[in-house]
C-alpha cells in the first residue's frame, strides 16, 4: 500500500517557527529557531543585555550609500535630511 504525496506542499516555504527556551551557549532564555544559531543569542544580547553607550557607538559607525549623492554618509543625517 502506497501513501499518497501531496506534490504541491513544499516545507521550506514556511518560515521557520520560534520558540523560547533555554540557551546554553548564552545561559539565557530566548527565541530560538528550528535552524538555531549564533546569530540568535548575537540578537538576544544586542536588544536586552548590550550597554546604550555601546549600541549609540555602534550605531554611528553605520554609514548608508546615498544614490542622488554617490556619497556615504552617517545613518543618522541619511534619515534625517529625508
């Protein structure tokens, strides 16, 4: 006996489902996806546990590329000036 396959379901089309649990690379609780990695303790730590100070500083090193300028300027006058 045969089962039958529906051909038009494709599981990779479905975003990955987050789920909190317990980290033990970061020893934190946080949202983990099915595919789980660095990159989800690098987020946790950057929303909840990173100094402002540290994030302010970080964030004006950014530089975003301005088309009509052809030019890199600073994240903060890029969304500034617009």
């Amino acid at each position: 006996m045969s089962k039958k396959v529906d051909l038009d379901y494709n599981p990779f089309s479905e975003p990955p489902k987050a789920v909190m649990e317990y980290c033990n690379v970061c020893n934190a609780e946080h949202l983990q996806y099915e595919d789980g990695d660095l990159m989800d303790c690098i987020i946790y730590h950057r929303l909840h546990k990173e100094p402002k100070d540290v994030k302010k500083a970080r964030e004006e090193k950014i530089e975003i590329w301005d088309i009509k300028t052809k030019s890199w300027i600073k994240k903060k006058e890029f969304y500034s000036v617009k």
